[in-house]
C-alpha cells in the first residue's frame, strides 16, 4: 500500500503560509488593483515591503487572538471559520493603517484597505479548509506495539484526540523484515514503542526510517500530537535530559524585562478597572478588599500572592480548600470578577516584586501541595521556572479542583517547563486575550 501524506503541518508551516498569502496581497493590491495615486504606490519597493510585512505580522497576531489558527478551529462551521478570517484581517489592516499614519502620516486608500482585507481574508480561508479536508482525509496510520492495556493508557492521555487516529492493528508479533513489509503494506506513518520494554524489541530501525516510518515512545507521541507530557511517563532520566533554555542568564534577564514591561503597563491600563472593582467589593460585602495567600514559587520558595477578594469573609475558616467550578463561597461580584480575571489584577505586583512572571505555571497553596506531591512525585518540577499569572495549562485546560485534574494540569506544565520560549510566550499571552474576550476562567 503507497503511503499517503496526512497533511497535519505544524502550526508554524500554517503561520508561514497565511503570513505569505496576506504578503502577496497586499503588495498585489498596492501593484496592480490600485490608482497611482495611492500612498503606497508612490513609496519605494523596499518601504513597501516592510508595510507588507507589517500587515502580515499583524495578520497572524489577530488570528492568534480571534482563534483562527486554534488546531480544533476545523471541526467549527465553515461560515464561522471565514468570519474569523475576514476579523483577523480587518484587525490586522488597522495594524497597517496606523504603521503607514506614523510613517508616511497620510492614510491608505479605503477600497484598497477593503480589498487587502477581503482577499487575504478569502485565501486564508482557503488554504485552512483545504489544508483541514486533505488532513482528515488522511489520518495518520499508527502501529502501536505493545500489549492492550498499554493502549488502553496511550488512548486515555490523547482522549479525543485518538479519534483522528487510523489505528494499524497486528495480530501476531512480527520480526525485523516482516515489520518494514507490513509497515509499508499498511502504509504506517509511525511506530510507536514503550520506552518501559523497548529492549525486548527488535526492529530493523535504518530500513524503517528509509521507508518513511517515524520510531517514536509514548511520551513523545503524546508531547507531539497533544502538547502535553503525562507525568506517569516522566522519571528520574527524564529530568537529566531537560533543557531549561529559560534559566539561561540572557533570557531570564531578557524574560524579566519583558515582565517589567507588561506588569507595568498591565497595571496602568487595568488602573480604573481595579478602582470600579474594589468599590463594588465594598458595596456588596464590605472589607477587606484584597486577599493575601501564601503560594509556592520558583525551586518551591513560598511569597504572599495578592488578589482582589472574591469570596465571602471567613471562607476558609475550616481550612484550606480546593477551589472548584460553581464554589458557593463565592460571591456574585466576585464570580464576574473571576469570569474576566479582574481578581488577578494586583497579582502584577507579584511579578514587578520578582515573584512572578507574566508567563508560566498557576502556582498552588503550600497546604494542598503536601497531598499532591505524594500522589504525583514530579509536581515540584513546576517550579523549575517561576510561576505566572497565566500559563500553557490554563488555556488548554479547565480549571484544576481535585487530585485528577490537577494530574492533567501537571501534564501541560510539564510540556511548558520543557519547551518554554519567547514565541511560547507570545502564543499563551494571545490566547489568554483570547480567552478574556469569552470570559472564561
């Protein structure tokens, strides 16, 4: 059987793509659909290069943001997928109109706007659907080879995801030529292996791997198809092999710069909102209007979190609680502040302090940890890097209220710990604005 492409590019190919087609547009517009008198058309070629970049950086920012590029973006209707086009190119059009005010201090024509907006609104739209309908189409084919209940737990760490997944199956083991002739036969993308018994396994790897058959374990199948690291997967060797790129001297004072930068200016524009927050506080329950708690940070250090207060007073006069969805402690000012996130306003104090960063795991209550860390041993490996006021957990997954959930939620901070980067960064800060436009915690 010939082997089919599945087509399931990288998010950064996808990137790359839309990036090109809003490009091509806009110096098509500007070129060839557009009267010599306009703004652009009288600038160099190289200024409008740079404006066509812009445009296209600004593109793909939008759609960060509006959830274009959201990989689950497919399975919406394709009316809403091309309204979420057409916003992220109207959104990155304002980016361009206002690079061109500053620059050139004149404004680019409006039906040349109209028309960069709705033709790379269009090709984008075109080139997603199709890139979706060809990877649908085309599942990756995976033979996993190890026993039922190893594949009973492969499929519980992808959960929906083992859903786009064509399952090769084998009925009797198979020795080293027999595997390449079945893999071929069976048009296989990937073989996937359990690092716990691989060394009762025998395959001709160099044969495989010219056949186009990918060798992968189960934690890194999982990290690259779910973005996330199963902590049950994870050991001693594990750690020994981690890269922590964000404790390299440079970035972490270029990370704390960008975190100065942010808390600052999050703290001036958020001002008024946090005024008309406290005086709400004090109208529906009265004093305090802040709640102090002690968290565990960076290589577990323990410092007082600040938050506006959302629950009633003496909430926790049995001790500490696990926090959960519909909590009755919660007031009603206090769940619309925890819907938009307006309670973590005073949590950028934290971060000009040091405490914090902008980007990286919730950090957890020291007296809930003690329970945590006996059922899940590697939890402490959170604090690698410093804790955030969002992070790669809190948007791909629900709020953590008990023992299981919060096994999940380690799952994803594993996989930021060990690919933490500044385009990481970036990508959980657009999809919090994201996620701040829905209301959702």
């Amino acid at each position: 059987m010939q082997r089919k492409e599945h087509w399931n590019v990288s998010k950064l190919a996808k990137l790359s793509v839309c990036q090109s087609i809003a490009m091509a547009v806009c110096v098509s517009v500007i070129l060839f659909a557009s009267p010599t008198s306009e703004t652009l058309f009288q600038v160099n070629r190289e200024r409008l290069f740079i404006y066509a970049l812009i445009f296209g950086f600004s593109f793909l920012l939008a759609g960060e943001i509006t959830g274009l590029f959201v990989t689950n973006n497919g399975q919406k209707l394709l009316w809403k997928r091309l309204v979420l086009a057409l916003l992220s190119s109207g959104f990155g059009a304002l980016g361009l109109l206002l690079s061109v005010w500053i620059i050139e201090f004149d404004f680019v024509g409006r039906f040349a706007v109209l028309k960069i907006v709705f033709g790379t609104g269009a090709l984008s739209y075109i080139f997603l659907s199709f890139q979706h309908s060809i990877s649908s189409r085309n599942s990756l084919r995976v033979l996993a080879l190890f026993d039922e209940n190893r594949f009973q737990q492969l499929k519980s760490y992808l959960g929906r995801g083992s859903d786009d997944i064509l399952w090769v199956d084998t009925r009797k083991p198979l020795s080293e030529c027999a595997t390449v002739k079945y893999c071929d036969h069976k048009g296989v993308d990937i073989i996937l292996l359990d690092q716990k018994n691989e060394d009762k396994l025998k395959l001709d790897v160099m044969d495989l791997l010219a056949s186009g058959v990918r060798i992968l374990e189960v934690e890194s199948f999982v990290e690259s198809l779910c973005h996330k690291i199963p902590s049950s997967e994870v050991d001693s060797t594990w750690l020994t092999k981690l890269d922590l790129r964000q404790r390299d001297p440079i970035v972490r004072r270029v990370k704390r710069v960008l975190d100065l930068f942010f808390s600052v200016v999050g703290l001036i524009i958020s001002f008024p909102l946090l005024l008309i927050a406290c005086l709400a506080i004090a109208l529906e329950s009265g004093f305090p209007l802040f709640f102090h708690q002690r968290r565990s940070g960076l290589l577990g250090q323990t410092y007082v979190l600040h938050k506006l207060r959302t629950m009633r007073q003496n909430a926790e006069s049995r001790g500490a609680e696990w926090a959960k969805e519909g909590d009755a402690r919660v007031t009603r000012v206090g769940r619309f502040l925890r819907r938009w996130r307006i309670d973590e306003i005073p949590q950028f104090w934290n971060v000009l302090k040091g405490e914090m960063s902008i980007v990286g795991p919730r950090p957890e209550r020291p007296e809930l940890e003690n329970e945590i860390n006996e059922r899940l041993p590697f939890w402490k490996c959170r604090y690698l890097v410093k804790p955030g006021l969002t992070g790669w957990a809190q948007i791909r997954f629900r709020y953590a209220s008990d023992m299981e959930s919060s096994e999940e939620k380690l799952a994803y901070d594993l996989y930021y710990v060990k690919n933490a980067s500044f385009f990481l960064d970036l990508e959980i800060m657009l999809s919090t604005l994201r996620s701040l436009t829905k209301g959702s915690r």
